[in-house]
C-alpha cells in the first residue's frame, strides 16, 4: 500500500515539475497561436465586408441620382 501512495506522489511531483517548468510552451501550444489567427482573420474579413458595404451604398446612390 505505501508503495503505491508513494508511486503516486511522485507521479503528482514530476507533472508539477513539468508544468512549472514548461509554463510557457504549455500554452504557446495549447491556445495562443489558433485563437491568434481566428482573430486576425475575423478582423479582416470584417474590413473587407465593410468595404463592399460602403463601395454598394455609393453605387446606389449614383444609381439614385
């Protein structure tokens, strides 16, 4: 029984370790980066619908005229 008591406290130390050790890589890959592009990407595409928008309603108005 203390064998495996101590097997797991080991095993709960060395993923301490990891995690304190590896912080930043840990996060770098688990969330940053995608999160990062969808957000690039949804900023640009709002621009560009908001470009056509604006290019529509100055052709309407010419076609008002």
């Amino acid at each position: 029984m203390l064998k495996y008591i101590v097997t797991v406290l080991f095993g709960i130390c060395i993923g301490i370790y990891i995690g304190v050790a590896y912080k930043d890589q840990i996060v770098d890959a688990i969330n940053s980066s995608p999160r990062e592009q969808i957000l690039d990407l949804f900023e640009g595409v709002k621009g560009q619908v908001s470009d056509t928008a604006d290019e529509l309603a100055e052709k309407l108005e010419e076609l008002q005229s």
